[in-house]
C-alpha cells in the first residue's frame, strides 16, 4: 500500500458562484438531525395561524395554490405535473408512523428525507426553474419580498447563493404534509397544507421539500397538531381540512407523509417518472448530472470474493466545516457523515482519491446599513480580510467567512486501521488525497 499524496489546487470555487451550482459530485454526508437555522441579521415577522386554526389547505397538483410571493402567474415548473405512486409503505424503506402523542393535523406517517424512492423526476430533465427563482429573490426592487421569503425558512437573504445552490427540483411521489407561506404585504403568513403527489418542489440539502414550484411559495415543516388532539382526530378530514371538498381521488390522511431530515444529502436516489429504472441526481443539479445509482448500469463494479470492505472517514479537527467528494477509484457503496464505505468486496485493488475543500460560514451582514463582522471565539486564527468599503479582496462577500484548518483522514480495511493522515484543509483551495490498495 502506498502512502497519502496531498496538493493544493486552485480555484476550487466560491460561495455564490451559479457555476458551482452544477459541478459538485454525488457524495451523500448525513450528519445530524434536523436543526432549524438560526437566524441571521434582521428579518421581517413571520406571522401564522398555526396547524389547524384556519384548516388545513389541500393543494392539488398542477394548480398555482394558495399564494405567490411573487406573480399570481408565477410558476417555476418546466414540465407537466406526472402522476404520483402507490401508497409509500408499498414503495419506501423506513417509513413509520407519527408518534401518537404529537399528532399532526391529516398526515399519519413520517420518512427521512434520503429515503432512495421518496421523491420522482424524469431522469435528465429539469423539474423546476432554480436559476429564475434566484433573479426573483436578488432583484433590488423586491428587496422586501425576498427579505419575507426567507424569513419563512428562518433565513436571512445573505443566505441565498449558498442555499439555493443547494436545492434540487424533484416531484412529490406521495401526499405530503408542509407548511406553506403566502405574502401579506411585506410579511409572510404561515398556513398549514398539503401537497399532493405529482407537485413539483425544490428539497433541501436534508431532502426537505422547501419550495413548491408554482408559485414560489417557501415551504417549512408542519408543526404539531393543537394540544388535545388526538391522533383519530388529527385524521378527520371534515374536521381538519379548510375545505374538505378539494381532497382528491384517493386521498387519505393516514397515508400523508411528513418528512423529517436526518443528515445532509449529497445525491438522491429517484423514481423515474418516466417508466425507467431509479436513479441518481445529486445534490443542487438539475437533471444535466443524473446517473446509475452504485449497483446498476453497464459500469457498475462487480462483487470481487477476495476483495475487502473498506472505509475512509475524514474528521475535521479545527476549521470551517468541511466539503468532502470522492475523486478516484470505484464509486462508494455508501457514505455516512463523512465517512465513505466500500462494502460487499468492491474495494478492489488500486487508487482511491477524495477532496476536501473548507465550507464558508454565513455572517450577519448588515446592520443599519453597515456590515457587521463576528469573530468567533473558537478560532483564534480566524481572518476575515476587508477592505474599507465592506467589501472582501478576495473576491468571496463580506457576509462570507472561511477559517483554515486540520483534518484528519482513517483508511479502515478488513477492520483494520491500514493509514492514517494528517492534512491542512485552507481556504479557496482544494485539497487531495490518495490512497492506493495494493
């Protein structure tokens, strides 16, 4: 076995660029659960009825809803709305039942948002106008309205080339519980709704649905139902819904799904919509990087008897969080947090390279006009570089922070620790490793 090779290479990218939207590699990171952003920097008030006051809005496919923030023509969708599948228990692992003590108004199952199968697109086309959705939400004139639309999502505009970068257009497969919000001025008022299946959305990095794409309404989790609610209540159609004339054929409450995130996704595993096999979108694309989930087409790595299962976990020790792709070798079986994992002997013989590049941290950008730079006390080497106007030297926003750091690479093979590697991650650059099974 040979040892680790590390380089520097430039130009790795930055924050906000629309270019990097489209070449990040499929690599899934999952984490932590679900934790709502904090916010940053002022935002407007978000304003709601709360689940069930006002009934739950039923939203059918193909139909613009209950509101848009921006045009009442408005809608971000490039192709006709497909059909949903069957019930979810039928097509997707790891679907449960809500917890009986915190029902939520007509929704009666929960599934993690990387579920393989949970969502749908036809594979290599686009579902959803991302890049208009960004001209909408950076256009100085509707300053307030975009200030409103990430208010919903507990955000701060600032966030927006980073977040919607990571966003990916998918259709729901399945009836789905949210929260949607309408514009109201320049508030924006929670209601709580469901989406059926066939609508087309834009899910997070965590495969949580956060935009439905008629109309441009941001989308939240839904909340629990009110206190004393039972769960047989929380079903009762007539009793929950704002208009339980608009349920569709086949609708059925218990059957509605909430999605809940379980770690950071860095590829979807999808339905074809269209009548082929599943397959892989990553992360923040549009359909131009789709491909064969691990297992199939004609390029998959066949099982080898002799070959060993392997691992290489990377940890960050100091630093910015960390970006972590595979670069060489055969495809990984499976990534969990940071840690890829060649299983089923597929470790075979050769080089095996990753990148590791430093993720910038979000700052709060302004206050009363000026632009407000937080040092965090954990980074004694932290620099923000700034030059009188507010504006970075760099070229990466003064709302944007990096801090450079070490991290730590473990090759694990047949449960053995076969190399182990110290590396400095900087800023604004790409750093490689490679490890090569012999």
């Amino acid at each position: 076995m040979a040892g680790p090779s590390a380089a520097a290479q430039d130009d790795a990218g930055r924050p906000g660029e629309r270019a990097g939207r489209r070449g990040r590699g499929p690599v899934l990171v999952a984490l932590a659960l679900v934790v709502a952003a904090a916010l940053a920097g002022a935002l407007l008030v978000v304003t709601g009825s709360g689940d069930g006051r006002d009934g739950v809005v039923l939203e059918p496919a193909g139909r613009r809803g209950s509101g848009s923030f921006f045009d009442e023509e408005l809608d971000l969708e490039l192709a006709e709305a497909d059909p949903g599948g069957d019930p979810p228990a039928d097509e997707v692992d790891g679907v449960e039942p809500l917890d009986g003590d915190a029902p939520v108004a007509l929704a009666g199952l929960t599934v993690r948002g990387n579920q393989p199968g949970l969502y749908g697109a036809r594979r290599g086309e686009p579902t959803c106008d991302v890049d208009r959705l960004d001209e909408l939400l950076s256009d100085e004139d509707g300053a307030d309205t975009a200030d409103a639309w990430f208010g919903a999502l507990e955000r701060n505009v600032g966030h927006r080339p980073a977040y919607l970068s990571d966003l990916t257009p998918v259709r729901l497969r399945f009836d789905t519980r949210v929260t949607g919000h309408r514009l109201e001025g320049d508030t924006a008022t929670s209601f709580p709704s469901v989406l059926q299946a066939g609508t087309a959305v834009l899910v997070d990095k965590r495969g949580i649905p956060r935009v439905r794409c008629a109309g441009g309404t941001p989308l939240s989790e839904p909340g629990p139902a009110p206190e004393g609610t039972s769960a047989d209540d929380a079903l009762d159609v007539g009793a929950q819904a704002d208009d339980p004339d608009a349920a569709w054929d086949g609708f059925d409450p218990a059957s509605v799904l909430v999605v809940t995130g379980h770690g950071v996704v860095h590829s979807f595993e999808l339905a074809d919509l269209a009548g082929g096999g599943p397959f892989r979108r990553p992360t923040g694309s549009d359909g131009g990087r789709d491909q064969d989930p691990p297992d199939q087409g004609a390029g998959a790595p066949e099982r080898c008897q002799d070959c060993p299962d392997m691992r290489m976990a990377v940890t960050s020790t100091s630093g910015s969080a960390l970006h972590v792709e595979q670069a060489a070798g055969p495809n990984a079986t499976s990534v969990d947090g940071t840690e890829l994992t060649w299983l089923l002997g597929r470790a075979e013989p050769g080089t095996y390279g990753l990148t590791l590049s430093r993720r910038y941290e979000i700052l709060r950008p302004y206050q009363d006009g000026d632009p407000v730079i937080l040092d965090n006390p954990d980074h004694e080497d932290e620099t923000i570089v700034l030059d009188t106007a507010g504006t970075a030297t760099n070229g990466v926003p003064a709302w944007m922070q990096c801090v450079p750091g070490d991290a730590t690479v473990t090759v694990t093979v047949s449960d053995e620790v076969a190399e182990t590697a110290e590396l400095t991650v900087p800023c604004d650059q790409v750093t490689a490793y490679e490890f090569t099974l012999g």
